[in-house]
C-alpha cells in the first residue's frame, strides 16, 4: 500500500513543525535570558552594597578583633570576611534567578534541583555559623587555659590549651554534623566509649600512679599565692631564702646552696617567715 505522502509533504511537514517548535521555545527563551541578566545585575549590586557597607563601618577591622577573621583563615579562607559574604550572596541570587530562568524555559528538573537546595540551605547555613562560633569559643578556651596554666608554674600549658581547643572543635563538629541532618549516633557511641575509657585511665593514674605528683602541683599552686621567691622562709627546720616555687618543689638557698624540697611540705608542715 502506496503512503499518502509524497517526500515534499513530509519534508514540508516536519520543517513545519521544527519552525514551530522554535517559535514557541523562542519567547521563552528570550524570558529566560532577560531573567539572567536581571538576576546578575542585582547579585552584582548586591556585593557591591555589602563591601561598600563593611568599608564604611569598617566592619572587616570589628570582625577580625572579634576572632572571626582568624578563625576563617584557619578554615583556609584567606579573604576578608566582608569579600566573603559578598561572593556569597551574589552566588546566592544567580542561583535564584537561574531556577527562575530555568522554570521560565521548562527545565522543570533543574528548578527542582534549586529549589532542593535552598530548601536546604539553612541546614548548611546554621551548621557553618556553629562551626565559627565554636572555632572561636575553642579559641577562647585555649587562651585562656594556656594563660591560668602558665601563671600557676604548669610547664605543659601549652599542650593542655590544644587539648582544651581540641576536644571544643570535636564537639562543635558534631554538632555542625547534626545541623546538616547526618545521622552521627555511630560516631556519638564511639566518642562516649573513648573517653569513658580515657577519663577512667587518667583517673587511675591520677589515683594511682601519681598522686604524690598531683599532691605537690596544688601545693605549689596555693604557694605562690603566698609566698614571693627573696623573702626568708623557714621549713622543714631549714632557715634560708625561697629562691623559687618550681611545679612540684620548692627551691630554698641556704648559704649559697640550692636545696629542693617537695611542695606538698607547704600543706604539711607550718612555714615560718
């Protein structure tokens, strides 16, 4: 059975409907494009607004004496918090308007993908501002630790403020994880199981193994709340000049000698001035 189409039919057929396809994806199109380039004109306007708003408040200078800046650089962000955020959120409106643009031409999957993230973005937005925050709290705490160590005569301050800013970053990083709804019990168990094992460790150590250690690390701590090395002390029947309160002794100079005696005679024993 011959078709009832002839080659020029068809051919004539299918130009027709190419032409026509065009001409409804025209219009379209056009939309889309118009919507990028409003969209890149404002995210455009937008950064420029934040930069102009962090240089005249010089919100950049409040933001580093705050110890944002240097928690971002140690997160490998080298720009000032201020470019920060205006590359963000000029990302942020392209985003936007590209699923309107997307929409507009009938890319339905690439607009649910959008919208998807967005959706998501507080979860991503809030587990970043834990992590700042808590970077700057361990920050904070290791100082601090570092400082109220060294001023009591610890030699291992520094180690006990990185283990202070370490243990407050696990923390936090959980908890950032939890924000970004990542299921973190496995890891939770595991973490609980360690340190019950380290804390019962240290415990016995301390109990244990080093309690004299520990004894004479208080008693040198209150020490020098009350005594000051050059004044003429008497302990232990010995008469002479506190040279020094070491971690777990006492330096006493008698008669140009050094002499060392456990810090724990302080809580012993009365000490004569």
């Amino acid at each position: 059975m011959e078709s009832s189409f002839s080659p020029q039919e068809a051919l004539t057929s299918v130009l027709h409907s190419l032409s026509s396809a065009f001409a409804g994806f025209l219009p379209k199109a056009l939309t889309g494009l118009g919507v990028l380039l409003v969209g890149w004109l404002l995210a455009k306007l937008a950064s420029r607004a934040i930069r102009t708003a962090f240089d005249k408040f010089k919100l950049n200078d409040l933001l580093g004496r705050l110890g944002l800046t240097g928690t971002l650089n140690r997160l490998g962000l080298q720009d000032p918090p201020g470019e920060l955020l205006a590359r963000l959120v000029h990302f942020l409106i392209i985003i936007l308007f590209v699923q309107s643009a997307a929409l507009s031409v009938g890319l339905v999957a690439v607009s649910g993908a959008i919208t998807a993230f967005f959706a998501y973005l507080p979860n991503l937005v809030a587990g970043l501002m834990v992590l700042l925050i808590g970077m700057a709290v361990a920050q904070f705490a290791s100082g601090a630790v570092t400082r109220s160590a060294r001023d009591s005569g610890v030699e291992f301050a520094p180690i006990l403020g990185r283990i202070v800013s370490s243990l407050i970053i696990f923390v936090v990083g959980l908890m950032a994880v939890t924000q970004l709804q990542i299921d973190t019990n496995v890891i939770r168990s595991t973490v609980l199981v360690l340190l019950a094992g380290c804390a019962l460790a240290l415990a016995l150590a301390f109990g244990l193994g080093t309690r004299d250690i520990t004894r004479n690390l208080v008693a040198g701590y209150y020490a020098r709340k009350l005594f000051t090395p050059g004044e003429e002390i008497e302990i232990q029947g010995r008469r002479g000049t506190l040279a020094g309160i070491a971690p777990v002794h006492v330096l006493l100079e008698e008669d140009g000698r050094l002499t060392t005696i456990p810090n724990s005679v302080f809580i012993e024993e009365a000490v004569k001035q």
